[in-house]
C-alpha cells in the first residue's frame, strides 16, 4: 500500500535548482534513507513533504488519515513548557486523553474523573504512560519537571525526539535523529527503529544506522532522485555499478562524439543538405559526451613538521568541578601516529580533556609535558565565525594566500578550495549562504591550513556527508601524525581509531585495545559475566535459604540447560564474525560482490546476535 506519493516535483531558489522533476513512492512498513551530498536539498525536501516549503511544480499525496510526525533538525519547542508538558502537548487523541486524566486527578473532580477515565478506556491508552515513561528515562531525561527553557541544544533534540517517538505514528518523519545523542542512546534508537511499525522516512549521517535500520535508500544526486531497495551496504554496491554504467556510456559517446563531429565539420554550411535525423543525434551524443562525474578526492600534501621523540605526556593529572571529579591521577604517554578514540556520556568531561591538552583549560595536579616539536590542530563543535558579508575564498585568504605543500611546493586559496571540494564556483558564495555541512567543512580546512602534526577532532562528523565522510576517512587514514577522535559515529570510530579512552563518569577512565567494535564487545562480555554472578548469587542464596510456602521456582529442563551451556560460544563465534565483517566493510579494496555479501551476512549476524543474546539473559534468569 502506497502511503507517499511524490510526483514530478521541482523545486528551486532563484536559479539554484535543488531538484527537478522528482518522482518517487513509499510503500507502507518501508523504512527509507535519503543521503546526499551537504547543500543537495535533503532537509528542504522533508519540509516540501509536510507543506512547510512550497515546490514550484508537481504535486505530493500523504494516503488518507495517516497519522503523521516530523521531527526537524532544529525543532522548534515552547520554551514556557515543562518536559513533560512538551511531550504532551502533542495532538495524539491518547496523549491528550491521559493529559485530561492527570488534571483530573489533580483538581479531585469526581465528574471530571470518571468522565477522562472512559475517554482513556476507550482509546485504549493506559499503556501510554509507561511508554513515555520509559522513553524520557532512556534519553536521560528524568527530570520531567525542568523548563525547555533551561535545557541544552542537545537535551531539546532529545526532548523533541521523545515527542515523535510516544505518538507512534503511521508516517514518521526524521531529519537527522542521532545528532547530539549518546552511543547507547543511538543504539537503543536503533533497536527501536528496526522493530517499529512505522513507515519511516529519514535523513541521517550515520552508516550503521543506514545499514541495520533501513531497508530502501533514496540518493538525491544532481537534481534527480535514485532509489535503492537494500541497506547501506547494497546501495554502495549498485551505486558503484551504476557510475561505471555511466563512465562507460559516456566513454562510448566521446568517441562517437569525434567520429561525428568529424563528419558535421566536413560537411556544407547548408542545413538542408544533411540528414537531420543524424544532425539531432550528433546534439544527444554531445550532451552524453560532455557530462563530467565529479569524484570526491581529498589529496592535500601539505607540509607537517615532522614529530620528535616526545610527543604528549600526561603524568598523574586530575581535574574536578566542584564535587564532580572529571580526571583522577590519569597518566599516558602517546606515541608517533597514535590514533585514540574518545566515548563517554555527555558532561563526563571529554571536552574539558581536549582543553587540558592545548592549554585551555588548567589541570589540578599532576602535569601535563608537550613536546617541542608538536604542533597541534584543535577542530571543536563551535561553529565558523565569520563577518556577515565574507566569502568563502576570503576564510582561506584570511589565513594565508598560498599554503606549503611537501618539497617546497605550495598551493594557492582558490586550488586549496578545489581539493576540499569546493568548486570554483562557490569561491565567491558567502559563507553565511553556505549548509551546516559546508560550513564544518570550510572550519575543518581552516584546521588543516595550519599543518598540524597531532590533530584533536571533535564530533568532525556532525552535519558531514556520508560522502564526505569517506573522503575525510580516506585523508586521515594517510596522516602520518596522531590523532584524537571525539565521536558519536560508530562507523568512523572504527575506521580511524586503534584503541579508546571511555570516560564513565566521576573520573574514571578505561584504555581499551581496540576500535569501538571492540569497545561494544568488551561491555556485553562484562554485562553477561555481572548477570550471571548475579545469577550464580541469587540462585546460591535461594538454595541455603528454604523457607516454606516459596514460591516454586522454574527450573531449567536438561534441553534448556544444553542450549544454555552453548549459547555463549555461539554468542563469542558471532560477535568474531561481526568484527570481521565490519572490517571487511571498511576496505578499500574490497569486491562489489565482496561488500554486498558481508553486508547482507552482517545485517544477518547482528539479529542473531541481539536474539541469542536475549535467550541467554532469559535462561540464565532460571540457572
């Protein structure tokens, strides 16, 4: 059943045209990813489908009596509200009813009482309030009673995230949902997602989201639309096979091209006297010929000083806000081309770290020793400042109108612009016209302008492309200096990190080997051991203490206590094949058939994964 039909629309502002006779459907359970280069009209066009923007042309039909949400990048929210009156001052008819009911309630009116009671029985929504209750307490946000006023950029998106969330809607509509929220906040989401009922349609940055989420992606691409029935992994591979269709095709049409041109030269000046039909195929050739495929590359051989024997030295350093302990006595030495990865919640201190190593911010004990040959390149979240009437060459030529490169060579403003991706077109675009992607991506040359040598990124991945993503992930992977990642995407943590610093709160910080797969494995490992110690305690206490009229407690059966006894290395064996499979993702020199086949196999391995996982928590309830 057809729930959206977008048919033939365009849409333009003044003589930029985003998209252009766009024809698409969603189907009804379909879960669907829009990806697209920054600046391509993504955001624009989820505000088209809900009639906050208008299209020039064409025209887009929602199926009847859906029941629709839409949460915006920015949401906008009622700072006068409460958490819960946010929540609750959504239209849903149940949320609405158990509103009625709680001021009911409240005021002691018994007519009033008996009446939002039937109201709530009838719509069948008692159950309404458990579920908000458990959606605000897994995004943190128990405080129910706190101003929207009062909170951060990132507690209103989760506050606007839980509004969509509890009224379960038929349509749901998402512009980058897991921005600004925590890995386990996006790994519940995920779960979530996955197993909604929900027709989705979303816009998102983050690959393994696209990859175990959706199940349909839809490429906006130079103004027209390319739709994707797999995951991730699948679009990459058709994707892949459709530009070498097209590189072949126009590789064919040059040729002709210049057998043809050859014979339009020769021939008279005279229209009449040639063939037309071979004339109006000459101009169709010529256009085929003449389209460029434009490959995201980010080659900068710029000069980096090169690192000494000391490097970064952090001995027994502390830092505390009062009575929240953000470092306790942490001490670490780096080494050449160390590539760090930091997770944690938000407010346990990754970013006060980042600012004691450059000096920002002062440490209370211990010391912290750099090197004299260190030169560091700092990318925060803050965004690009900028004077209202700049350019985009004038960021560059501000810092500095050539940039040297390796073995004296150097580049100019405008080349440097090139290789970041910026066309010269846009050179002379005013940086305040720009996306939020560009604009990290203006910020993150100004970063590499100054040749560092250690780089401490900061959430670089936030408003990014995937496209882009892969060109900085390629960048990176050849910096011959170290690095320190701050990151909620998984995919790019994998990719770029050799072992983690997790910060869990109150000072306490683990160095795990590994990249973030590792990282996952290792707390599922010591969740499975906490729950069976507690297990193996429970069940010991309750065989010394026998007290009559105990309820009876069941036992496993000789089947059940088998498959209990393996489900553990089959759990082991398939999280080894997860990790091998999310490596295998992330080479470069894989196969179309090699990409496709491990990312069906993965999809395949990490349901399997989350089910034995279940049975055992299940089983060992009863060992």
């Amino acid at each position: 059943m057809n729930y959206l039909s977008i048919e033939g629309i365009t849409k333009s502002f003044g003589e930029r045209v985003l998209f252009e006779d766009i024809t698409f459907g969603i189907e009804q359970g379909q879960k669907a990813a829009i990806v697209a280069k920054n600046g391509s009209g993504k955001t624009t066009l989820l505000k088209c489908l809900l009639d906050q923007e208008p299209v020039d042309e064409g025209r887009i039909v929602f199926r009847k009596d859906l029941r629709i949400a839409f949460m915006e990048q920015n949401e906008e929210l009622s700072a006068k509200h409460t958490i819960l009156e946010e929540v609750f001052s959504h239209d849903l008819p149940e949320l609405q009813a158990v509103k009625e009911y709680n001021y009911a309630m409240r005021l002691e009116d018994e007519e009033f009482i008996k009446s939002s009671f039937e109201a709530i029985t009838e719509l069948n929504a008692w159950d309404i309030e458990v579920r908000v209750n458990q959606i605000l307490s897994v995004l943190k946000l128990n405080d129910t009673n706190k101003r929207i006023s009062t909170l951060s950029g990132g507690q209103k998106k989760r506050v606007a995230l839980a509004k969509v969330l509890i009224a379960e809607p038929d349509f749901l509509i998402l512009d980058e949902p897991t921005n600004h929220l925590d890995l386990d906040m996006i790994e519940w989401l995920e779960e979530y997602l996955s197993k909604s009922k929900s027709t989705i349609l979303m816009v998102t940055h983050d690959r393994y989201f696209l990859e175990v989420v959706c199940d349909t992606i839809i490429e906006l691409e130079g103004k027209s639309i390319y739709k994707y029935k797999g995951n991730f992994s699948y679009y990459l591979e058709k994707k892949a096979e459709r530009q070498e269709q097209l590189e072949a095709t126009i590789e064919k049409a040059k040729n002709q091209f210049r057998k043809e041109l050859d014979w339009m030269r020769r021939q008279p000046k005279a229209r009449g006297t040639k063939q037309k039909a071979r004339i109006d195929a000459f101009y169709d050739t010529k256009k085929v010929a003449k389209q460029r495929i434009d490959k995201d590359e980010l080659d900068i051989p710029v000069k980096m000083e090169r690192l000494g024997t000391k490097i970064l030295e952090l001995h027994k350093i502390g830092k505390s806000f009062g009575d929240i302990k953000i470092l306790n006595e942490m001490s670490y030495v780096f080494k050449r081309q160390e590539r760090i990865g930091i997770v944690g919640n938000n407010g346990s201190g990754k970013s006060t770290f980042l600012n004691m190593i450059l000096g920002i911010e002062g440490v209370d004990k211990g010391k912290i020793v750099t090197g004299e040959t260190v030169v560091f390149g700092y990318y925060n979240q803050e965004n690009l400042h900028t004077e209202s009437d700049q350019k985009v060459i004038d960021v560059i030529r501000d810092i500095a109108e050539y940039i040297p490169l390796e073995k004296g060579r150097q580049m100019s403003a405008a080349q440097f612009l090139e290789k970041f991706l910026f066309p010269r077109e846009m050179h002379y675009n005013f940086v305040d016209k720009l996306s939020g992607g560009e604009k990290r991506r203006l910020k993150l040359m100004t970063v590499l302008m100054e040749n560092p040598n250690f780089l401490i990124l900061d959430e670089p991945t936030n408003d990014l492309d995937i496209f882009i993503m892969s060109v900085l992930e390629d960048y990176l992977r050849s910096f011959q200096g170290c690095l320190i990642v701050v990151s909620h995407d998984r995919y790019f943590m994998d990719k770029m990190v050799d072992h983690m610093f997790v910060f869990k709160g109150n000072g306490e910080i683990s160095d795990i080997s590994g990249n973030y797969s590792a990282y996952r494995k290792k707390l599922i490992q010591e969740a499975r051991a906490t729950k069976k110690n507690e297990s193996n305690k429970k069940a010991i206490t309750e065989r010394q203490v026998e007290i009559k009229g105990e309820k009876d407690r069941k036992k496993l059966s000789y089947k059940e206590r088998k498959e209990f006894e393996g489900l553990e290395s089959e759990i082991a064996l398939l999280e080894s094949e997860k990790i091998k499979l999310t490596q295998l993702l992330s080479q470069t020199d894989a196969s179309n058939d090699q990409l496709m086949t491990a990312g069906e196999r993965l999809s395949e391995v990490v349901t399997e994964l989350e089910e034995k996982e279940f049975r055992w928590l299940e089983l060992s309830e009863y060992e």
